[in-house]
C-alpha cells in the first residue's frame, strides 16, 4: 500500500504526491564521504543499494555501521554483499522515484547531512536535472518531530530515541533499509497534518539556505 500527502510542496506541483522515506550511510561525516548504502521504502516498494566506496571508511562509522572494505569487497558484520557502482546506483534510485511519480522524500536530519551528501553525488555523475524531474522535494522529519512533541518531554530526538518513545519498540539502526521502515512507522504514528509538515519541506535548489 503507497500512502499520500494530501497537500502541494509549491504551486508547481501536484497534490497527492507519494512519500518516499529515504536514507544513507555513509563512509564518515566530512564533506568528502562517500555513499555506502542508499535505501529507500514507499508503503510496500522499496529500494536497496549497496555500493563500493572510493574512500576509506572511517574508524567511526564503521563501527557504528558494521561495514567495512577487504580486497576491493564490502562487507556487513562480516557477510560480503552485492555492490554496483554509483552512477548505477543512483540511476536505479532514479528509476525507483520515477515509478512513484514525482514522490516527496522523507528523511531524518537530511537537511544537514544526507541531501548536501546526495546532491554532490548527483552533480558528480550531471544528475541533478534528472532527480528534479522524477521528486517533488524533501522533508525533514527531525525537525518536525521537534514541532510535534516539544511539549511532551521528549529528551532525545534521534531516530531510534523517537521510535522507541513513540512505536515503543527497537530496532538495528544505521542500517538504512531499516531506518526507513522504521521512520515510516514512526512518521505515520506521529500523525502530522499537511500544515505542519509543509513547514519543513524544501528542495535541492533551496537548501542553501538556512533550515529554520
């Protein structure tokens, strides 16, 4: 089952756009990172790619992310997994997006990190004109869910904090193909109207500027 937003981002685009819920993992956090795994779900579709990196993994991330690099192979917790290149991967992705006609991409903290990520990697492979033509925009849900529960104690806002505070329940984070299961129950239980997560909605094209 695809589910719908019931509003437009700009004039420009079309209400009833699909949501899809989008995550990275990454070879560390410097600008320079490369994309590891890219995943992505809307309702029963998803999308799951693993890629070679052109850079070390940082110590850091590879411990939080159980991924790591042998012999030109990259491994999870220590299984080997099917990789294809970036360009590849992103066209995939592209082609994922397309079927769901012009979707809204969701995601945790992506305006600091996970869409500045994407964008260089669009621009490196001249994809940026493409990915605009098959989305209809991002939204943040780190900062809506800091409009929807700022008045119920919430201490920590992090996804797996939010997730185990409102589904009440656990689950393998910094894998990003359960991230984005995750999230997607965790932004249907949150129950946003189309005002309130409108106000964190934005483009490739607008993030520049500064997230409000």
């Amino acid at each position: 089952m695809d589910f719908y937003i019931p509003a437009q981002v700009s004039d420009s685009h079309p209400t009833g756009c699909s949501l899809v819920f989008f995550d990275l993992e990454t070879t560390g956090l410097g600008r320079g990172c490369d994309i590891i795994q890219l995943s992505a779900v809307s309702g029963g579709h998803s999308c799951n790619l693993y890629m070679l990196p052109r850079c070390r993994i940082q110590s850091g991330a590879a411990a939080v992310t159980g991924f790591s690099v042998r012999r030109r192979h990259l491994y999870l917790h220590g299984h080997a997994l099917p990789t294809v290149p970036l360009p590849q991967a992103l066209a995939a992705f592209l082609a994922f997006l397309r079927m769901l006609g012009r979707p809204l991409l969701l995601g945790h903290n992506i305006r600091r990190f996970d869409c500045p990520v994407l964008a260089r990697a669009l621009d490196e492979w001249q994809l940026r004109a493409a990915f605009q033509e098959v989305s209809s925009g991002f939204l943040d849900t780190l900062p809506l869910a800091r409009d929807l529960l700022r008045d119920r104690g919430q201490q920590s806002y992090k996804q797996e904090s939010l997730v185990k505070t409102v589904l009440g329940v656990s689950y393998p984070a910094h894998d990003a193909m359960e991230d984005v299961r995750a999230l997607q129950e965790l932004y249907y239980a949150l129950q946003p109207t189309a005002a309130q997560a409108l106000k964190h909605t934005f483009t490739l094209a607008s993030m520049v500027a500064p997230a409000k």
